[in-house]
C-alpha cells in the first residue's frame, strides 16, 4: 500500500469517525466496549458527555457506576454482573450527571463477546432518554391534573374505540348521569346504547352515520337509568381519523341537562297556560279558535264572567280571590263534557269553546250546568262564600268570522246578561246591540286614549247672574274618538272607574288646566280660577297633594285659581282620609267645592265638618224649579240660604231658559252655569269669551231653530213616529256586524230623513250606516250618513240623515210611495201596513234603558 493510499484511507477513516460522532450526538446514543479481564472500557465521546466525565482512553466499570442514583444501582449492577457471566442485557436506570448533577434516565443494551466460549468483552450502546422521559412525566402529570378536573366536572367525558365502542375512557361524572360506578361502565360497553330511552334510540343511531363522514354531532335525547329515572342529556361525539383516513376512535361530552329541559318545558307550558288555575291563556285561546276557523268546523262561544269577584277581593284580600279562581277552573274543568275547551282569559273572565253545543237547545242546557256548577257553596280558609256568574254566547261562523269578532259578541251578549241581572247567561242578538258595541270599543280604546293624549279639555263659564261677567270656569273632559267622534264624559267616565283609570285621567287633567293656565298669564290673560273634578278614589291613593304642588309650582301658578269639585259619595268613601286631604289641599291655597249638592247621601254634618268652599246646586233641582208645586224653587231657596248662612259660595248648573234664571236671580243666586249662557267650549271658544271678560245676559226666552232645512226634496211628515231601525255596517272601511237598533222616524224625502234615537253617534263620513223602516207594506234598507244632530234631553237625540248613492230604481219606488202617503195624508185616511208610535217618544226609548 503506498503512502498515498495510506493517507486517503486514514482520511476517510476519520471522516467516517466524525460521522459517526455526530450521528450519536443527534441520535444521544453513545457505544461502548468493556474487556472484562482488563476492566478497561472504552467509550465514544458522546458517552464521556452523557455521564459528564473527562475524555480518557478507557476507564474502569466502576467509574460510570458512582454516578447511577442510588435508587437504580443494585438493579442496574445486577445486570452487568449477569452480563459478565454471559447474559445479554438492556437496562434502564437514572444517573447525577457529573458536572451538572442534574439527573440524567438512560437506557442500556448490551451484548456478550465470547473467546473459547468464555466471556470476553461487552459490546454495548447507551442511549440518554432525559428529554422524553421529562416529557412523559409531564404528561402523566398534565393527564392526572385533568382527569382531576373531569372528575370534578357533572359532564361525563369520554373515548372509546371504534368500531367495537370498547370505552377507554370516561369520567366520574359519568357515574351521576347513569347512577352507575365507572366499573360498570367500563365493564360493560353496551350499557349506554340500551340506556337511550326507545322512543328516542332511532333518530340516535341514525345520527351515528354522520360521524363516518368527519362531521361531529351535538343531539338531546333521553336516557333511563339502571334504577328506572328518565333523565334528558346532551351528548357531543366527535370523530377519530388515523392517517389513512379511517375512523378509529371516538371521542366527546355527554351532560345532564334535566333541569334544563324540565325548565324549558315549564316555560313553554307557561306561554300557554295560566300560572294560578293552569288553564289554557289567551294565547292557547287564539290558537284553538284559529284552528277551529281553519277547518271550518262550528263551535259555540261562552264568555263566562264571575259576578262580584271584586267585591271579595276588596273584603277578604286577593288570596282569597286567588283560591276562588283557582276552585272555579276545577269545577269548570271537571264539569265540562269532553268536546268543551276552557280558558282563563283575563281577571275573573273565562273562555269556553263547545263543538257539539251548536244550537240553541244544547248551548242553554250547558250554559245551565255551568251556573248550577259555579253556584255551589265554597269553602275558602273557613269562608262559605257563594258565587254567581253571568255568561254571553255566541256561535261560530254565524256571529263571527274571527277570533274578535266572535269575542266581540260574546261580550255584547254578556253585558246584557250583566243588565238583566247577573246569574243568568244571555245570546249575542244582532238587535239593538250597537250601544254595547260602542261602549266596547270605547273600553278597549281608552288606555291608548290616555297615552296618545287623545283627550281634549273644554271649559263652560260660570257667569254672574246680575253682570253678565265671567268669574269662573269648570274643566270638563271630552274625548274626540277618531271612529265615534266627540264623546261625552258621561259615555267614558264609567268606563275609566271600571278600568281602574279615571286617577291617570284626573292627574292628567289637573296638569294641563295648570298648563293652560300658565298659556294664559303669559298671554296678559286675566286668569279666572278654574274648577276640576275629582274622582272620590282618588283621595285614598297616596301623591294627590305632592302632584298639585309640583304641577303648580312647575308652571309658577298660584294655588287660588285652582278649585277641586268632589261629590258627597267622596265624602262617604273614607271620611278621616278624605278630611286630612281637603284640609291639606286648602292649606296651600285651593278651594274646595261641593258638586251636585243633594242629589246624594246630603249631610248638613259633611257642610259643618269639611269646610268647603262652593256648594254646586245640581241641575235636578233646576229642571222643574218653575213647576207650580214649587218644591224645587224651595230646595233652591233653602240651600242658597244655607250657603249665605256659612259664607259660602253657591253655583247653579243646568240653567237653560230665561225664566229660571229670572227665578233664580229673585233668589239673589249670582252665579249661573248653563246652556243659557254657554255649552262647554274648545279652549279657543273660551278665549275669544275671557278676552271679552263677559257675556250677554239673555233678554227672552225665544231662540232660533238649530238647524235649516237645506233639503231640495219634499217632506212629507207622518201622522206619528214610523218605527223602523238603523246598523252601523262599516268604520273607516272596516265592516262590522253590530245588529239593528230601534230609531223613530218623523218626516221623509227622496233625499233623506229625520230621525230620532237613544244612541249617541258622530256627524262624519267615515262611518257607514243602513236604515230600515216599512212603508205601506214595502220594505226600505237604504244607506245614509248623519248631517246634523241635536239633543232632545234624557240622552235622546234627533238625526237628520242625508241618503247616499240610492240607485234609480230604489228612489223611484220611494218617491211612488211618498205620493201615494202624501195623498192618504190629505185626504186624512190610515196608511195601511205602516207602523207607527203614536205616544210620548222619549218613552219609547226609556223603556229600553230600564
């Protein structure tokens, strides 16, 4: 071998030694020889650097065996001495590394060299594992701290393997969802799939599928523990795909969510039942009759109201109340036949739906059975109360096509059973029913009334009899309704007690007098004091005094323009309350009146006791005061000396002619209120009469017609009052249904007529209205509209009634008919067939108002 052959070969052997060097230094593996007669062990360097010594040709066994723990060394010096009597072997121990004394865990392999079948040498690789057993230990840690956590977690955690579902692992929680020990979960893999409640197991399993394709599933479902209990769950799986893209395992969370469900059903029983009787509410109420609606399918209507519910609600307290309601939505439930439905819709009111009670017959048998069944005695916390109820029925499609209107009816019909005297039910009747569906309307329009400010305050002057001039005024409330035009307080007030609103309406009115007030002084007015009444309720509500003061001092008016009117049944309401509140109410300046004095519960005590102010002398007293028996000029006489005698100030109201005014005048009564100085007027009209500061006194008794005949057609009048009727068929484009009311009819043309009815409706064109009278056998339903009114008194009105788009051939038979009254009328001969009323005409309306 040359020289150059020499150097290449110690070239590429030292090339080879460094490769292999390094490669032990990447792999952390390091050889070694050990001649066992020599005890010399020769180690590459990366050994040297695993146990931290000096770089030495050899060293004996023993010197990388002072630094094994001590915990590792027998075990580990075992092996070699194994070794030295030929046994190959591996070993895994932990070192104190010899420069850093940082512990080292090493794994050895070794194998044994025989020479003559003797133990010669050891041949052997060390690998240092240092990182990865750190790495291991950490992850048994990591592992433990969240098998930890999942144990003290209610949610079950788990992986299992697939397709065997052979569980793996699971969490303790999972022991309390299947009230089972994690043994015998583990024990068994089937227990969870025969766990899922049958009615649920189909769409579970069909929902497994979707794990074949990657995608994880989230699904509710039912399980029923070993011991029997039903439980609901929520179980998210996700999937497990090895590197060929094979699902191998499966993995996720399972929780209790029973109480989550339990509430979920609550509430959803709760948006659709009553929380005190569970009954079904309104909402269930609407969708029982859409769908009954929808398949055309006819029912009767009960509108059910429990009479004088209020009355032990305000003497045996709401809990009470409570109990009666909750006892009658049992007897109604257990006494009504299969094919009833029952609802509490509001308060005392319940709603029943009657599929087989379809006629007349069957829905009084029924309605009978649920007067008897609410007649019977309860017992309440040692109360025997006794309870009626008044009913309106009302049948589907023929009284309504719709959920309002069929409960529109059914109320008309159970406010007439209210009017006939409670305990009795009454059918909705689609005759003379106009009057109570006004009054609905108005009731269910007036809160929005009080929000929107729909409300409009008008003033009547209280004048002095002997000037003419202007001392006074009364605020007195009109609603301007935008279907049934201006109503009076007299429609509205009732219903406002009824609905509990007439305190926001007062307040209401007591702020914008102040306000108006305030208009007027900056103005240059002469401020006049202005009267408001007071509802008798709303001195028991707390606020009344703190209102008006701040009110007063908001709009810088001084409390002796203000005069609050109550009524003698005020005085009865709580007599101690309402006395500290009227002295507190004078104290700041207010004056106090007396309204409607003696037409009530009239005390000469109440005079003594409240100090008030103003006596109000009602227009009772005023109406006959010129009659010759003259008892009511003496009640006159006698309280206008009262008054003088307790130096107060007397009003008079309802003065309408020249004499009673003259009369009253006699009396020396100075201030008037009434029709014969001033109706009550927008605060325009007011304005224009306080700019003026007075008014003329009248000087006779003769006025003018309120009205001129602008007709360009014939009148022919009757003999007597033709009977006939009239219904609202249509407000503002919306058709209604409200039955027919009697009107009296005076005179007829070609173009229209005159009317006289109870009914309080508006002159304006958005309301549709169908008059029906017979003439001479021939029957007429003809469309008109309203183009004046005028009050008769006693709420009875005329109506002139211009017709609207008559065909041709309607007028024609009419006006033949005219002519053909016409010349009955001159030659003084009966109209046959024709009915007329002959008596007084406000009667004939009376008698429907008692």
């Amino acid at each position: 071998m040359t020289n150059q052959n020499q150097t290449d070969l110690m070239k590429q052997l030292e090339s080879n030694q460094k490769h292999l060097i390094h490669a032990q230094e990447i792999a952390k593996i390091a050889s070694w020889e050990y001649l066992i007669d020599e005890d010399k062990l020769y180690c590459s360097d990366y050994f040297y650097d695993i146990f931290g010594l000096d770089h030495s040709i050899h060293i004996p066994m023993t010197k990388p065996f002072q630094l094994v723990h001590p915990d590792d060394f027998d075990e580990a010096s075992e092996k070699v001495q194994q070794a030295l009597k030929g046994e190959n072997y591996s070993s895994e121990y932990r070192i104190y590394h010899g420069k850093t004394n940082e512990i080292r865990y090493l794994k050895t392999k070794a194998e044994v060299i025989y020479i003559d079948k003797k133990p010669y040498k050891l041949l052997g690789m060390i690998q240092d594992n240092t990182v990865e057993k750190k790495l291991e230990k950490e992850l048994i840690t990591i592992n433990n701290r969240f098998k930890q956590i999942y144990d003290h977690l209610s949610s079950g955690i788990w992986m299992k393997d697939y397709p065997s579902n052979k569980l793996n692992f699971i969490s303790k929680g999972a022991e309390k969802i299947f009230n089972l020990s994690l043994d015998e979960l583990y024990a068994d893999e089937t227990i969870w799939q025969t766990a899922i409640h049958p009615d649920d197991q189909e769409v579970v399993f069909n929902r497994q599928k979707d794990l074949l394709t990657g995608k994880s599933i989230k699904h509710r479902y039912r399980i029923i523990t070993y011991d029997g209990e039903t439980k609901w769950v929520f179980d998210q799986t996700i999937p497990w795909f090895n590197s060929d893209n094979k699902l191998i395992r499966l993995f996720g969370v399972i929780v209790d969510i029973t109480s989550e469900m339990v509430m979920h059903e609550e509430l959803v029983y709760y948006a659709s039942h009553d929380i005190l009787t569970n009954l079904p509410n309104q909402r269930s109420l609407s969708e029982k009759i859409a769908e009954l609606i929808d398949k055309k399918s006819p029912f009767a209507l009960f509108y059910l109201d429990l009479d004088r519910l209020a009355h032990i609600n305000d003497s045996l307290g709401y809990q009470i109340g409570n109990e009666v309601l909750k006892n009658v939505a049992k007897k109604l439930t257990a006494s009504l036949p299969s094919t009833s439905y029952v609802a509490r819709l509001v308060s005392n009111d319940f709603i029943i739906i009657d599929t087989e009670a379809l006629h007349i017959d069957s829905a009084s048998n029924l309605a009978d059975t649920l007067l008897q069944t609410i007649k019977k005695e309860i017992n309440i916390f040692d109360y025997q109360l006794h309870l009626t109820t008044s009913l309106g029925i009302s049948f589907y499609p023929e009284n309504g096509d719709t959920e309002l209107k069929l409960l529109e009816s059914s109320h008309t019909a159970l406010k007439q059973a209210k009017n006939n005297g409670k305990n009795t039910y009454q059918f909705y009747s689609s005759s003379n029913n106009i009057s109570a569906y006004k009054k609905y309307m108005l009731s269910q329009d007036l809160r929005k009334a009080i929000i929107n400010e729909d409300f409009e305050v008008y003033y009547q002057p209280q004048v002095n009899a002997f000037t003419g001039l202007i001392e006074s005024a009364e605020a007195l409330l009109r609603w301007n309704h935008k279907e049934w035009g201006l109503v009076s307080p007299s429609e509205f007030i009732p219903l406002a007690e009824e609905n509990y609103l007439m305190n926001d309406i007062g307040d209401w009115v007591i702020a914008k007098v102040i306000e108006q007030l305030k208009i007027w002084k900056d103005q240059d007015y002469i401020l006049r004091p202005i009267s408001i009444n007071i509802s008798p309720n709303r001195f028991l509500k707390p606020g009344l005094i703190s209102f008006v003061k701040s009110q007063l001092e908001k709009h810088d008016i001084s409390a002796h323009f203000i005069t609050f009117e109550i009524t003698e049944s005020a005085l009865l309401k709580n007599e101690s309350n309402v006395q500290h509140t009227l002295s507190q109410l004078r104290a700041i300046g207010i004056s106090i009146a007396i309204d409607d004095f003696g037409t009530g519960y009239a005390s000469l005590q109440y005079l003594r006791e409240f100090h008030a102010d103003e006596l109000k002398i009602d227009r009772i007293f005023i109406l006959n005061i010129l009659d010759e028996n003259k008892k009511d000029a003496a009640i006159v006489s006698s309280i206008l000396y009262l008054a003088k005698s307790l130096d107060m100030k007397v009003i008079v109201e309802g003065v309408e002619n020249f004499e009673q005014l003259q009369l009253l005048k006699q009396k020396e009564c100075h201030l008037i209120q009434g029709y014969l100085f001033s109706e009550p007027v927008p605060i325009s009209g007011f304005e224009k009469m306080i700019k003026k500061g007075f008014l003329p006194i009248p000087k006779s008794t003769k006025v003018s017609k309120p009205k001129i005949d602008r007709r360009k057609y014939y009148r022919l009048s009757f003999p007597g009052y033709l009977q006939g009727g009239l219904s609202i068929i249509e407000i503002n484009n919306r058709k209604i249904n409200v039955g027919m009311a009697k009107i009296l009819i005076e005179n007829i043309s070609l173009g229209g007529l005159k009317i006289m009815s109870a009914l309080k409706l508006p002159v304006q064109s958005n309301m549709k209205i169908i008059y029906t009278f017979s003439l001479n056998g021939f029957e007429f339903e003809i469309i008109g509209s309203f183009v004046w009114k005028s009050e008769i008194g006693q709420d009875i009105f005329y109506y002139g009634v211009a017709f609207d788009d008559v065909s041709e051939a309607t007028k024609d038979h009419l006006a033949k008919v005219i002519n053909q009254l016409t010349i009955f009328s001159k030659n003084n001969q009966p109209i046959p067939d024709t009915k007329f009323y002959i008596d007084n005409p406000i009667s004939y309306f009376l008698e429907d108002i008692d």
